[in-house]
C-alpha cells in the first residue's frame, strides 16, 4: 500500500514541474518565407513582389494557431495501446493503457495494480490487492489525454508530416492553458494517418532541458471491456489530495440487558 500510495503522490511533482516551465515559440518557417519574398522581389521586379506577397499571406495563415480548436485527443474516447515512457525524465518503461468515455486505466509497471483515472475531473483510484486509494489529482501515466481541465484553452499550429515506426503522421504543436496551470503545457503531436489521427508520438515542449516524449504502440481503436474500469466506491484518501477523509459516524450502542428480575416468594 505504500508503494501504491508513493506512486499516486508523484503526480503533484510531475504536474507542478511540466506546468511552471516557461516555454519560448519560434516561428523560423515565417523568417525564411520573409527572407525568400526579398530575394523574389530583388530579382524578379514589381511582378514577382506581388507573388511573394500571396505567399506571406498563405504562410501567415496556416501558421496561424486555433484559439478555438478542440483538444485533438479527446477524439478518441475508445482505445487500448502499450505506453513506452511517461513525463519522467529517461523514462523508457512499457506499461497498457485503456479507455472508455471519461475513464482511463493504467496499470502498474509489475502488472500488479491499476490506477483509474477521470479525465474530466482529473481525479484517480489506485487499486491494489491490499485496498484503494483516491486522490484529487490525475494519475501521470494518463497525461496527455487527461490533461486538458472543463476550462482550458486549446491552440492548435499545423508542424508538418514525419514518418515515425513506419507510419505516416501530421504533426500539430498543442498549446493547453487553464487557470489550474502556473504555465501552458506545451506538446507536439504525431497523428497517425492510417490510426484516424491517433498520437503514436507526443513530445512536450519544454524549451529548456529534457523534453519527455512518450510513444504509443499496439493502438487498438474500438470499445473496451467496461469490467476494466470498475473500482471501489469507497477509498481511503491519499495525503496529497484536496478532499479530506469523510468521518464516519459510529454506530449506536445497543442497550445493555435488563438484568433478570428476582422471583416473590
């Protein structure tokens, strides 16, 4: 129970750490484009001027980030992968992961316990042979995709097309800010085309340091067993979560016996 209990606590570390990183946006595809249009207009005179103008104009406009755009992994309420990595530092560990609606489930690296997590109000159970816990805060091995709160603000920039383990991805750079944050996370994502857009990679924009990338293999689109995310209704609370311990009320003492009455004579 303690290591369950330790393992639940490291994700206040984790949170508070990713989330008070300062991270700096570069934007070099706008100085070549820039720099591209002065050559053109050098050499190509008042005609060429006006094309490389059409072209700022375009660049501009992809680049330009969706301040309404959606998380893009809340797409995907339906899935079972193998997780390789996690937001600590080196971390090339391989662990299952699962999810249905609101629900995620991870299990422990030992395959030994799980931990739910909802990805709406970020809470988690950790569920071991010897009890429950529950804490206010999300599991980390459930970030990314339960990592944008009820409030957040999602920005979306298209980053380009790779290829990574053979298969064809869009990468798009996230930006999720929500008043639960000291700083914005920022990630990439590697959308799978042939997984329906399904990240097989997410690398999270630090801009200094190590920046965690955790990789997805095994990607099974569909409903899951709905007996993988059932935990226990009552939990005892962890010590770093915000709810306190419920009391519970005693139960009345049953009166004493009368003792029996001694017969007249």
């Amino acid at each position: 129970m303690l290591r369950l209990l330790a393992a639940i606590l490291i994700i206040c570390s984790f949170t508070a750490q990713l989330g008070a990183q300062a991270s700096k946006d570069h934007s070099p595809a706008d100085q070549v484009s820039k720099d591209q249009a002065s050559k053109d207009q050098a050499s190509q005179g008042q005609a060429s001027q006006g094309q490389a103008s059409k072209d700022q104009a375009s660049t501009a406009q992809t680049a330009a980030p969706s301040t309404k755009a959606k998380f893009p992994l809340e797409a995907f309420q339906e899935f079972s992968a193998i997780m390789v990595g996690s937001l600590g530092p080196g971390d090339d560990r391989e662990s299952h992961i699962y999810r249905s609606g609101k629900l995620m489930r991870n299990e422990s690296l030992e395959a030994k316990n799980f931990f739910i997590t909802n990805a709406t109000t970020g809470e988690s159970y950790g569920v071991a042979a010897t009890g429950c816990i529950h804490d206010s805060h999300a599991y980390f091995r459930s970030i990314p995709f339960a990592i944008a709160p009820p409030d957040a603000k999602v920005e979306v920039v298209a980053a380009g097309q790779e290829t990574v383990d053979g298969h064809s991805c869009k990468m798009e750079d996230v930006t999720v800010s929500s008043s639960k944050f000291l700083k914005p996370f920022k990630m990439r994502l590697w959308e799978a085309d042939d997984l329906q857009g399904f990240p097989i990679q997410v690398k999270f924009l630090r801009g200094f340091g190590h920046d965690p990338v955790i990789r997805y293999k095994n990607v099974v689109l569909g409903p899951q067993d709905p007996t993988l995310f059932i935990y226990p209704n009552s939990c005892e609370e962890s010590m770093g979560s915000n709810q306190k311990t419920p009391k519970v009320t005693p139960k009345a003492k049953k009166p004493a016996a009368a003792p029996p009455s001694t017969p007249k004579n």
